[in-house]
C-alpha cells in the first residue's frame, strides 16, 4: 500500500485516474458543455486508500450499477504530477486535501486499470454526454484535439503505458 502522507506534505493532491477497459479498449466520456473527452478521475480522501478511492470516483461519475460491472482488482501502471496556480484553489479546499499550514501545488496522479465485465454504461447515470471504448489509434486521435495541454500530455502518456503493456490494441 501506498503512504500518500509524503506526497501530500509536498503539497500535491493525491488523484486516481480510472482508466477502465473492456474488449482492449479504453472508456472515454464526452462532456459537450466543455467539448471535452476525459476519463474518470477525481482526488483521493484522507480516509481512503488508492483502490477505496478508485471505486467510489467510478461509482460517483458512472452509477452505482457500472461499477458494480468493474472487476475487483485494480493495478497501478503509471503516475505523474502537474502543478497549478495556487490562486487557482481556495485556502478551504486545500485544508481539506492536505491538512491545515500546506500549500496546496498540485495533483499527483496514479494511473489505475480496472476491468470491466460487460462494457455496458448508461450515459444518463453519469455526468457525461456520451462515451466510447476505443482502441489506441481513435483515443489518441481524439485525446491530441485537448486543447488544456497539460491534460493532454497525462492522457496520451496514458494511452501509451496502455498501449505499450498490451492492455489496449
């Protein structure tokens, strides 16, 4: 298990990005409001560890009965850290990720793959608009169009761990 106690001390929010797979490919969600493609994330909780963190993001943006569908192993294949403008977070928001008197500088990601059993989603439990699952070649086409560059780079750097480890063709 991971100590995310250091991580937060340096001022990083920890994050798991869900990278869920069926068939070999990768889901990808669409918010139309932001012309957007994305894949699960979202900060982890003092409480929680990465997997308990993992799970609960997945239940909360894709409905109780997708995740239900995911597979109860869930492996780390890659982390990154991007930092931001700390005007950019109120002193509230970063009490509450890491702890009173740390100044909150960025987010440290861990890439998680899960399974999911039957790739069955629908769209009207989430919070998205649509969603795909993608091979290589379509993720990376449409992941390169972000125009947010850090965003990008995480993702695509994703997208060739994934590739590169024969998770998706």
């Amino acid at each position: 298990m991971i100590d995310l106690g250091p991580i937060r001390k340096e001022g990083m929010r920890p994050t798991v990005i869900a990278c869920v797979v069926f068939d070999n490919q990768l889901l990808l969600l669409h918010r139309k409001d932001y012309n957007l493609w994305l894949i699960p994330q979202g900060g982890v909780r003092f409480e929680e560890n990465l997997e308990e963190a993992l799970y609960r993001e997945i239940s909360e943006e894709l409905g109780n009965s997708f995740a239900a569908g995911c597979e109860k192993k869930a492996e780390i294949i890659g982390e990154a850290s991007a930092e931001f403008f700390p005007k950019d977070v109120t002193k509230e928001e970063m009490e509450f990720h890491l702890g009173k008197g740390v100044e909150m500088k960025g987010k440290h990601y861990f890439f998680m793959v899960v399974n999911h059993k039957t790739g069955r989603l629908d769209v009207k439990d989430t919070g998205f608009d649509d969603y795909f699952w993608m091979e290589y070649i379509g993720a990376k086409r449409l992941l390169s169009l972000m125009r947010q560059k850090k965003k990008r780079e995480i993702l695509l750097k994703i997208l060739d761990l994934l590739k590169s480890r024969g998770i998706i063709r």
